[in-house]
C-alpha cells in the first residue's frame, strides 16, 4: 500500500477552483478533495466518466451520492465510506459479531419469515449457544417475522450486533455480540470414497490472517495423501487477491508453481499502468509468500500437485474467489458444482481519508491544509475499483455476469446435514459428478427439521456479509 500512496501524493489533482491553505476549511471542501482525486488517480473507468467528473464541484453537498451517481454502469462497487473503519474489519475478518451467517425463507401460507443458520464461526457467541447449520428462528427479540416487518427487525437487530434473542417457539437463544476474528477457514476434513482420498475445505473468505490456516489445512491435506480436493466457496464473497495467489500455489501442479508461471494479470487505466512496474501487474505461483500480519506463507512445502480442481459456488461465490478459479483455469481442470458466480470482475483499493492526507502533506507545498483535512475526514475513506483482473493469458471468465457452473446444484440448509458431510446436498452432488460414493456416517449434530412449503427470500442488506464481492488489492 506504500506505493499506492506514493502515486496519489505525486499525482495530486486538485479541484477546480482549489484555494490557499487556510481559505477553505469546510468538511465539504475536504471530502469532495479526497474523493475525487482518488477517484481520478485510480478508478479503472476514469476515461468513461470524464465528463462527469469534469462537472463535480468543491463544494458537492453530498459527496458520497456523487460517488454513487457517476460510477460506471458495471461497477456496483466503488463507495466513498465516511465509516472505514467498520469496512476494514469487515475484509479482515475482525469486528463485533454474534459469529452466525443465515439464509432466510418465508413460510407459503403464513407468511412468517424464518432465519436458517448456514454455519458458524468457531469460539463465536453462537458457536457457544450451541448454533449449528440448519438451526430455524423465526422470532427476533420476541416479535415474529412476517413479510411486512422482518427487515425492520433484521436491521435493528442485526446491522448493529449487540445483544438479541432468537426464538424458534420452543426455545431461546440469548446471543451478545463479541469482538474477534472470524477464522474464514472453516471445515477441513479428509475422507476416503471409491478409492480415492478426498479433501474438503470450506473456506467463507480471503483475509491476510486465514493465509497460515490454509497452509495448516493443506498440510494436513498433504499429509493424509489426498488425491482430490473439494473447495468449498460458496459463501466466499472475496477478500486479498494476494491470498488467492498463495492458495493457488498449494492448489495448482507443482511444475507450474515452481516455475513462477503468471497466476493473474491485472489491468487498470491507462494513466495509473503507466506508474506501474511488472511486480504490480502480475501475480506468480510461487513456492512462498510474504503476506503482511503473517510473515512467509510455505505453499511449496504443502503443494498437493493436483492435475483437477472441483469447486462448489453459488451467487454468493464473487471475487477473488472467481479470480482463484480464473486465474488456475490454465493450469489445470476446475469443475464448478453449484450455480452461476456473481460476476465481480475486478478488485480495488481501500484507501483510508488519513493515510492519504499524509501521504499529500509530505509532498505538497501550500495548496492543501492537510490536518483540516483529516479533520474533516476523520474515519473516511473510498473503496475505488481500480483493475480488471485476468489470466495468464488475459481471459476474464467472470466477466460479464459471473462463471457458469458445469453441473447445478442447490445450497439447502434444511437437509439436516453439516458443511463437510458426505451426506450434504452440494457435497453430496459433487461427490456424484466426481463419480464416488463416500460412506455415509451419522452426523453428529442435526437440527430439529423445519415442516412446511417455504420460498427462499432475497437477503436483506443487513444480512450481507459486508465483504461480499470484494477483492482487495495490496501489492
């Protein structure tokens, strides 16, 4: 990231009408600066919108609708934040959580709306309540869901977790919410089917930390003998891309990571690829990784050299999740089990209002007055799209509305199996197209089934991982 501020201290543009240091102080001022000028330095599509942004002024009144309104129309991403903060722990995988991801579907006839538990974070205050996949409620703090109110109570309950009580008519879940890292590396197990040693790995995220635990999990992978890998992606909405290509590395045939081969090629605009070297456009397999917060990453030493890949995705699958799938497509066989990916074909910067501000006050003379601008932009901060990522040999398949699965199936929390069991529905299909039958052993932990017709309903925001369909940049 020191680079990326290093260009926007060196390619500073003010606003039209930009004055002295000391004439103009107001938040305005400062949070139109900082966005349009990240906006212009970064923003893959600057040469699209030109006119519009020609036409935004210093004194925008609301800066973040600006940001809104002018983005390309492909691009549902790009934000200004004034809460950047709560964005970061959220690609981090730190924050306050109750530690519990649901699904919701609505009762055909009654109209009560039911939240279904799709897994749970380990040590989280919902894993300690004894939640599991499959668990129903259908009550928030003693008010039940219908179709009329479930998102008001959703949002209030949820959006801002602090305590809340979750009903299913026979008991009551009581949940605080706890600061902690959400370990994204959530089931790894191994199995022997039809000869073969099968591993599976499902994974929700890809935040710097999870980088040693999915090395911890292919050599566990790697010492059981496995033949065949199940990844398991389908509520992975992104995260860092350097993460994918390290995982690509455990994953990928081992003559291709030894050889460096060109996982990814990223493509940004024209005036910003020109600052670039050949380190910030392409990422390599590689038998190790420096990864910020972990140190060296030993994907050589955990390589499983897997000729083929089988992938379960959904629409939730976004990101640099679809960049892992592109970027090993080349190198090997990658079946997709599930549905359609989103088709979140690019990645952006998180730059934070302070860190740029810096940045401008240890390069700029007299124009800008950098400590009014971080006081008017304390905790701000712009999620820009600034790149289309690629193969190696500049094949997007993501793009434009997502990677088709090969074989469909369908995600079912209700089926009365967990993440990892054979018997699962969307294990249990890819298991079929793989062409093995595992044994099939008791689950150890099975919900109290849901009777009755039910509709799947689209998921409020509040009920969206906050890093859905991210892919963040951090060369």
């Amino acid at each position: 990231m020191k680079k990326l501020f290093y260009i926007a201290a060196i390619c500073l543009i003010a606003l039209t009408g930009c004055r002295k240091r000391g004439e103009e102080k107001s938040n305005l001022f400062y949070r139109n600066l900082f966005a349009y000028n990240n906006m212009q330095n970064y923003y893959l599509w600057i040469d699209d919108i030109a006119d519009a942004m020609q036409g935004w002024k210093q004194e925008e009144p609301d800066p973040v609708a600006k940001v809104e309104s002018i983005r390309y129309p492909a691009d549902k991403w790009t934000r200004l934040l004034s809460d950047a903060s709560t964005f970061e722990s959220s690609v981090s995988g730190d924050g306050k959580t109750f530690g519990a991801d649901f699904a919701l579907i609505g009762e055909s006839e009654a109209g009560i709306i039911h939240l279904i538990v799709r897994y749970v974070y380990e040590n989280s205050p919902a894993a300690k309540a004894g939640l599991v996949r499959g668990d129903h409620f259908s009550q928030i703090n003693g008010q039940t869901m219908t179709l009329s109110n479930y998102q008001e109570l959703i949002s209030s309950a949820l959006a801002n977790p602090s305590t809340v009580d979750l009903s299913d008519g026979e008991r009551t879940v009581h949940l605080t919410a706890a600061q902690m890292y959400s370990n994204p590396v959530q089931t790894v197990r191994t199995f022997t089917a039809g000869g073969k040693t099968i591993g599976y790995l499902h994974y929700t995220g890809f935040t710097l930390k999870s980088a040693k635990d999915l090395e911890n999990a292919f050599r566990t992978f790697k010492s059981a003998g496995v033949t065949d890998l199940v990844l398991d992606l389908r509520y992975n909405g992104g995260g860092y891309t350097v993460v994918a290509t390290a995982l690509a590395s455990m994953i990928a045939p081992w003559n291709y990571v030894n050889a460096g081969r060109v996982f990814t090629q990223d493509i940004y605009n024209s005036s910003l690829v020109s600052k670039m070297e050949d380190k910030d456009i392409y990422a390599h397999l590689s038998a190790t990784h420096d990864i910020q917060e972990v140190g060296t990453v030993d994907a050589g030493s955990v390589n499983l050299n897997l000729p083929a890949l089988w992938v379960i995705t959904s629409e939730a699958t976004a990101s640099a999740s679809e960049a892992l799938i592109c970027g090993l497509n080349p190198y090997m066989d990658v079946t997709l089990v599930g549905k359609k990916t989103l088709g979140k074909f690019c990645g952006g910067y998180l730059i934070k209002a302070d860190d740029w501000y810096d940045a401008i006050g240890q390069k700029n003379t007299d124009k800008i007055d950098c400590d009014a601008g971080k006081r008017a932009t304390e905790n701000w901060g712009i999620y820009v799209i600034a790149t289309r990522y690629s193969d190696c040999n500049g094949k997007t398949l993501s793009m434009p509305n997502g990677i088709p699965a090969k074989y469909d199936a369908t995600d079912n929390p209700l089926d009365g199996y967990q993440l990892g069991d054979p018997q699962e529905s969307m294990l249990a299909s890819t298991l079929s197209r793989m062409g093995v039958s595992a044994d099939k052993t008791p689950t150890a932990v099975r919900p109290r089934s849901l009777q009755g017709s039910f509709t799947p309903l689209e998921r409020p925001e509040a009920l969206i991982p906050a890093n859905s369909g991210l892919y963040i940049l951090n060369k």
